[in-house]
C-alpha cells in the first residue's frame, strides 16, 4: 500500500508481538496513548481494546485513511510526521513501532523539557535502543533526570513483514 518501503521505513508488527508489547505496557481504560507509526493498526487494534484512549499517528495517507475506516471513532488518526508531531498537554503514554529513520527526532521530541510522557514502549533498531538506554544517550544530562530508560525484549525479525535487515529491541522509557 503506498509508496516504497525505503522512501516509508515501515515493518508490519505481527499480532502476537503487538499484543504482548500492549500487554507490557501497562495501557488501560482512559490513558492517553500516541502509537507513532501506526500503519495499519497492528498496536492500535489492542490499544483499543484494552479501552485506552488511542491516537494513531500514521504519516502515509493510504494507511492513515484504513486506521479510519476500520476503527471510526474508536481511535483519533493523525496524519502528520512524528518529526511534527505536537505532543499532548496532559500526562500520555507511547506504545509504538515507529519507522526506524525517525527515531532520533522522535525520541528527541518525546523527551524534550516540558514534556508530559508518563512512559513509552518502542520498538526500535537494537542498536539504538542501546545507545538510547546508555549513561551517555544524547542528551542523557538533560533528560535522564526526568526519564529512566531501560531495554525490554528482543524483537526478532521474523516478528514483522517486511523483515527488517537489522535486529529490534524494545525501549523502555518511564517518568522517574
């Protein structure tokens, strides 16, 4: 669907690594939480389900308009780049697989001064999701003092079509 995979960076999470990732996350009734890089709803679909208050993130227009007519107004689908992304006033949570390119700009913007993140749960290239929970992470100084990042499990290749050329990890992010 869409433009090429290079020009998008999108890997399909399978169901049973979306479900257990929503399951460690901790999201339920009411919490608000942003999935960046929804694609076709493989995190947004539980999110739901779990009765969190959902925001799907999808910057490709054909996806973004499935997520809507799937899910209605079970879920707020935002168009837009993560690069973007304006975040929510209130306390939310992130449950996502973003498109691997992004990830410094996301992570950037989700731990930038003011933020209200309570907690996050990325998929992301295991190489950066090891670089992002090390001492010296940029901009460790300033935000590690608000935020602990921690590594969560190994997410195998297999777990996403396309399969991604590199391995995954899940990134940790919790409100000290």
């Amino acid at each position: 669907m869409g433009a090429p995979r290079k020009a998008w960076g999108w890997h399909q999470l399978d169901s049973t690594w979306a479900e257990r990732l929503v399951g460690a996350s901790g999201a339920g009734r009411g919490d608000l939480v942003l999935d960046v890089g929804a694609g076709l709803g493989a995190l947004t679909r539980p999110l739901v389900a779990t009765g969190a208050r959902v925001i799907a993130v999808e910057r490709h227009p054909g996806r973004a308009e499935a997520l809507r007519r799937e899910l209605g107004d079970r879920v707020v689908v935002v168009q837009a780049d993560a690069a973007d992304l304006r975040l929510p006033r209130r306390p939310f949570h992130v449950v996502a697989n973003p498109p691997y390119g992004i990830t410094t700009e996301l992570l950037t913007r989700l731990l930038h001064r003011g933020s209200r993140l309570a907690t996050a749960h990325l998929v992301l290239q295991r190489d950066a999701a090891r670089r992002w929970s090390a001492p010296g992470a940029p901009g460790a100084r300033r935000w590690q003092q608000q935020w602990s990042a921690t590594l969560g499990p190994v997410v195998p290749r297999r777990a996403f079509t396309p399969s991604p050329r590199v391995d995954s990890q899940v990134l940790r992010i919790a409100l000290r």
